[in-house]
C-alpha cells in the first residue's frame, strides 16, 4: 500500500511541476508581452506629443506651411531627429497626395528623404489609419532591415487626417525586450526538457513496473495469480465477499519421479485450465503451492456446497495421458463459506489448510467441506477475542516432556502457551490461531508476561523440574521484552538455573555480537540456551561455531525424514551429534511421533527424545506423580 501512495504522490507531483512549469511559461510570455505594450504605449503617448508640436508650429496648415516655409521644414526635422533613440530607428510624417500616393513631409532621419519625394508603404494599415483617423501598429516583416514595427499615428486637423506620423520601432530593441526574460525562459525551457524526460522516465519505469508486477501476481506456468496477489487483493477487498476452495493433486511426487518434471509441469497446466473452464470469470485462482491452488468464488455465484461438488467432480473426471497411457491422479480438496466475522485471508486458509490435511489423512481423493464448528475456530484469531482473552488471563501453559532417550525418564518439560476458550473453558486454543495476529504488538507482550508468570510459578511450586521456554530472537533483541524477563529472572534468582530458553529464530542474524551479549546476560542467571528448530530456516551450522549454546534441538522436518528417507536422514543427523557431541552440546530430537522414529532416534544415541509419540502437551499434573 505504501508503495502505491508513494507512485500516486510522484505522478503528482511531476502534475504539479507540469503544471508549474506552464504556468511560468504563460507568466513570463504574458510579463514579456505586457512590457511590449506598455513600450508602445510610452510611444503612442511620445508621438502624440509630437504631433501636437507640429500642428502647433504649423499653425494647422500643416502642408501649406511646409511648402512656402523650408526653414521651418528644417527645424522640424532636426526637432524629429532630436527624439530620435536607439529604440526608435526612424520619425517621419508622410502626406497623402490627390493620386493616393504617400509623400515625405518631414523626416527626422540623418539622411533625410527629400521633401515631397515618394513613399511606398507595404502595409494597407497605413491606409486604414488615414481612412479611419485611429492610431495602427504595423508589425514589420522579416524582410524589412533594422525594424520591429511602426506606430502609425494620425494627424488629425478639423476632424480630417491631414498627415500621418510614421514612429519605427528599432529590431534590436524588439529583439531586447523579447529577450528581457530569456534567462527564466531557459530556465523554464530546461524546467520543461526535465519533465519531459521524467515523463518519459516515468512511462517506462511503469512499464518495468507493470512488467515486474505481473510477473509477481501471475505464475509463469499455470498464469493463474500468485500468494503475492493475494496479500494485494485484500488490501481493497473484504475477505467476506467470497467463498473459499483449497485444491490440491494427491500424491504428485510419484508423477514426477515416474514420468518427469516436463510431464508434471504439462499435468499442472491441464489442471489449471480445467479449474478456469469449471469457474466464471469473477472468481480468482491462486497458485499458493507446487500442485496447490486457492480458489475465491464470490457469493452470489451460488452455495458452496453446489459450487465445490461441482467443482470436485470436474476435477475428478480431468485426464491426463503420458505416451497414449492415461495417468490417474486424486484430488483432494477443502472447502468453506468464508464466515462474516472472518478477519485475514491468511486466517482462512489456516482452516482450509487443516481440514485439507484432514482430508489427506483419511485417505485423500475427497472434498471435505468445513462446518459451522471448524468456522467458529476463526474467531480465535479475531484480535479482539484474543485481546479480552489476555485481559481476563484466559491462558494457561500446557507442558510436554522431553526424555531421556534410553532410560525413558522425564528429564524436562516444554511450556507451551494456549488460550482458554471464554464459551467452553474446557477448550484450549493453540497459538496456531493467535500467535501470528498479535505478534509485534503490546499485546504479544502482555502474553509473554504471562506466560513467565505460569512458567515460574510452576518452577516454584514443583521444585524438582526443570522447564523450557520459547523465545524468539527478536524478543530479546526488544528492550521492553528483554527488561520483562531479566526483571523475572532477578526475582527468581535461586530458580532460574532450571530454566531453558528454546530460542527460535525467523530471521538471520546480522549482528553475532549483539546476540551472544544477550545468551550471556541469561546464562548469568544459570538459564540454560536451546537453539530450537536446528537443521531448518536460518537456525544453521555457522550458529554452532559463532553463538555460545547449551543444547540442540533438531528441527522435526529432519525427524520425521527417518521414516520417508531412513538412510540419508540418519547421516545428517548422524553428523550433527558428532558436531554438537565435539562441542559438549546436548541434543534433543523433536518430533518423535511414532515408535518406529523413537527407536531410530535411541540407535543414534541421540540423548534426549521429545513427541507425541513419548507425550502430548498436558497440564504439568498429569505427568507428576
């Protein structure tokens, strides 16, 4: 969004200078033109004055006067020459003659016509003014040397035009006025050849921009939209206004290890197509994983029942052919009319991701559609509801054990925060629904403040144990977090060496020295520090050489590959126990939710052994005796 107001604030500001530059340009044009005029009338005023002479030293018998008085003639054309500038080239007066030919009277230039000698005017506005007894202005050509233009002033005498007073208006003159703004004109010339530039600029950078973002909001295979389009979507967009499908290729891993990618690309295309073909153009297919696709179906398109059914069927009967062989494929697919009180897209596909793998689970190739209970599980990511809940201190931890992996004992317990639903207490709320919304908030702080309340108390009431407690990076990196827990760990000084923070990390570190000071800081206190998640994101083997650490918890991606990947998966985790075993690090293996992976974990000799498989997440009473 930001992005966009900013591009919507640059166009108009180069609008705006636009705007500016041409309203410079007018400005000038007209101050340029409005001195011109006010130059001419200085000399219709000028000539006036002179005219006024000359019928005053002639008496009103201007011709009659001149021809029998050569004296006077002289006079007045040293008088006419006298007024002569270096704006104004020429002062004459010329009479009109019984043939309509136009004759020197009087001349003020150095080299004077003769008098009476013959005059040949190229304009007929010098006619006009004789005609008509009103002043004109002669703009000159080109082709007349040395002249801008010439007033042409009426002598008028008993309400008759006896003569004109001819005033030419030097070029350079002319030229100097038109060049009185030149230096803001070129100013305003480059203002212009600037914008026109960051115009052109402009046009291709939205282009490249248009370019950019489309290849960021459709994907290049399917050209179906992207998660990015999604996330822009509803920024303008309720999430109410649709219903939501998540579809997914069942087992399409085999297709590709058994027919090849270039197969598996051809099969992903059909499979799109066919979900456009069954859709009307309203709604909105987005590609969010490999052979995973969102569907948004606006409601007044139908039910959702009638809409995914048909939806699910079509999908059913797409067939895919490698070398004349028809290849079969499932699908399975989750369904959900997004419910009023829904608050963020992501949410949705939280739920729709669960009842999918659900789906999967019980043998996939299905449509599961998710009633009113599953919906009701939005509300706990609604802020509001999480924000009540932390008020009224509806939260508790629920604690999983971690072994020892060959005797089987109880070593440690993991904290783990849940919200208490307010309409059925009975009910815990995983962090699942909350965590994300209320990250980087106060209210993120009010939970973490809670959550060391729980976990200390239970140091204190239960003195043989030791807990673990999740802390991401960033929270100790917030000062306001940071003085919580240190303020936690003074008050319960003679406790906190049977303390474990679990560290997670989502971001790479950047500064190693910022983080080691702070593990120090904790490890003052006798606490202990877990790298959580290890061999997964960014927790990497450069944390083993540079941060100081107790204890590795291998991320349970890694796990669980024993089952899929048994051979491979033991090397890697056979090499990080030997790295973390060179180190004196202990180490915990996550996620060990089968027997089979449990047995595997103790061939490893990897020491301590944490999952569902040893112990769900339970109220810490449950497992003390």
């Amino acid at each position: 969004m930001r992005e966009q107001y900013f591009n919507k604030f640059i166009i108009l500001l180069i609008v705006l200078l636009i705007g500016f530059a041409v309203f410079l340009q007018i400005s000038t044009e007209h101050s340029t033109e409005k001195l011109k005029n006010e130059e001419v009338f200085k000399a219709e005023q000028y000539v006036s004055n002179i005219a006024k002479l000359i019928q005053l030293r002639t008496h009103d018998k201007l011709e009659a006067t001149l021809n029998t008085n050569p004296q006077l003639r002289t006079q007045l054309n040293e008088a006419l020459h006298a007024f002569l500038t270096q704006q104004y080239q020429y002062i004459f007066v010329l009479k009109k003659d019984s043939k309509g030919q136009y004759r020197f009277l009087l001349d003020g230039a150095r080299d004077a016509e003769e008098y009476h000698s013959l005059f040949m005017p190229q304009s007929t506005l010098f006619d006009e003014v004789y005609e008509s007894g009103k002043m004109q202005i002669v703009q000159q050509e080109d082709e007349v040397k040395n002249l801008w233009l010439s007033l042409v002033y009426p002598i008028v005498i008993n309400h008759k035009t006896e003569a004109l007073l001819v005033l030419d208006f030097a070029k350079t003159y002319g030229e100097k006025l038109s060049h009185f703004n030149s230096p803001l004109m070129f100013v305003i010339r480059m203002m212009q050849v600037f914008l026109l530039l960051s115009i052109v600029l402009l046009l291709f950078l939205a282009y490249r921009y248009f370019k950019a973002r489309e290849a960021l909001i459709k994907d290049k295979l399917t050209s179906t939209y992207t998660k990015y389009y999604l996330s822009e979507l509803f920024n303008h967009e309720k999430v109410n206004k649709y219903h939501a499908i998540l579809i997914d290729l069942d087992a399409f891993k085999e297709i590709n290890k058994k027919y090849g990618i270039e197969f598996g690309d051809k099969v992903i295309v059909l499979f799109s197509r066919a979900i456009f073909h069954t859709l009307s153009s309203t709604s909105k297919i987005i590609r969010t994983g490999g052979t995973e696709f969102l569907v948004l179906i606006p409601k007044q398109e139908g039910k959702i029942e009638s809409l995914a059914h048909t939806l699910f069927a079509t999908m059913q009967k797409q067939k895919y052919y490698y070398d004349n062989e028809e290849v079969y494929l499932g699908v399975s697919m989750s369904a959900m009319a997004i419910p009023e009180n829904a608050s963020s897209i992501q949410n949705v596909q939280r739920v729709l991701d669960e009842k999918l793998l659900e789906v999967k689970s019980k043998g996939k190739n299905a449509l599961g559609i998710i009633d009113i209970e599953s919906l009701e599980n939005l509300r706990y990511s609604n802020m509001d509801y999480i924000k009540e809940a932390l008020e009224e201190e509806r939260l508790l931890c629920v604690y999983q054990p971690i072994y020892n992996t060959k005797s089987k004992e109880i070593v440690k317990y993991e904290a783990l925060v849940r919200l208490i639903d307010k309409e059925n207490p009975k009910k815990l709320i995983s962090p699942f629904h909350f965590m994300d919304v209320i990250k980087g908030t106060s209210q993120y702080i009010k939970m973490s403040k809670l959550v060391f309340n729980h976990v200390f108390s239970t140091l204190q009431k239960y003195p043989e144990i030791k807990l673990s407690v999740n802390v991401d990076l960033d929270d100790l990196e917030n000062a306001e977090m940071m003085e919580m827990i240190r303020i936690n760990l003074e008050k319960h000084k003679k406790i906190a060496n049977r303390l474990t923070f679990e560290i997670l990390e989502e971001h790479e570190i950047k500064d190693y020295n910022k983080v080691q000071e702070i593990f120090k800081q904790l490890k003052a206190y006798g606490s202990k520090i877990a790298l959580d998640d290890f061999g997964s994101g960014y927790a990497s083997y450069g944390y083993l050489i540079r941060l100081d650490i107790d204890i590795l918890k291998i991320d349970g991606t890694l796990i669980k590959e024993l089952q899929k990947n048994p051979l491979r998966a033991k090397e890697v985790l056979k090499s990080i126990k030997e790295l973390a075993d060179e180190f004196g690090y202990e180490v915990v293996a996550e996620f060990v939710s089968h027997e089979d992976i449990y047995e595997m974990v103790k061939m490893l000799d990897i020491t301590y052994s944490q999952g569902y498989y040893l112990g769900e997440p339970r109220p810490i009473e449950v497992y003390l005796p």
